[in-house]
C-alpha cells in the first residue's frame, strides 16, 4: 500500500538536462512535449523516436493505418 502521494519518493526530473541528452541521441527535432514523454516512458519514447527515425513524419497518418499498416498492394494519400 502506498502512502501519501505516489511520486513523492522519486527524485527530481531535470528537464533541461533530459533535454540535452534526448537531443544528442535523437537530434534537434525535440520538443518540450517530447521531453515531458520521454520523462514518464522512456522506453516507449525512445522505440518511438527510432521508428520516426527510420519511417518518416507518421503523424499525419491515421491511427489504423500507424498501427496496423496498409494490406498489401494498398496505397495510402497524405496531405
């Protein structure tokens, strides 16, 4: 059982400092949102900074098509 606030026992974030090593590993393209997600997942923000990497901008894809991919033979428009 926990008491009290759940975060109160962890120790501090330095998000400048996070900042800087997300941006050496992952390039200038960090934003603050980035950094505010790679704080709390950070296993989940650096598989996804890498699938960015390799893929491209996916944010202008829909979600069936992020997360299942197109069938085969299938193409896809983006604006």
């Amino acid at each position: 059982m926990i008491e009290g606030r759940p975060g109160a026992s962890l120790p501090p974030v330095d998000f400048g400092s996070l900042k800087a090593e997300l941006v050496e590993k992952h390039g200038d393209t960090i934003r603050d949102t980035d950094v505010m997600s790679a704080a709390l997942y950070p296993k989940v923000f650096d598989e996804y900074a890498e699938f960015k990497a390799k893929y491209g901008p996916v944010d202008k894809l829909d979600t069936p098509t992020f997360l299942v991919g197109p069938g085969i033979e299938e193409e896809i428009n983006v604006s």
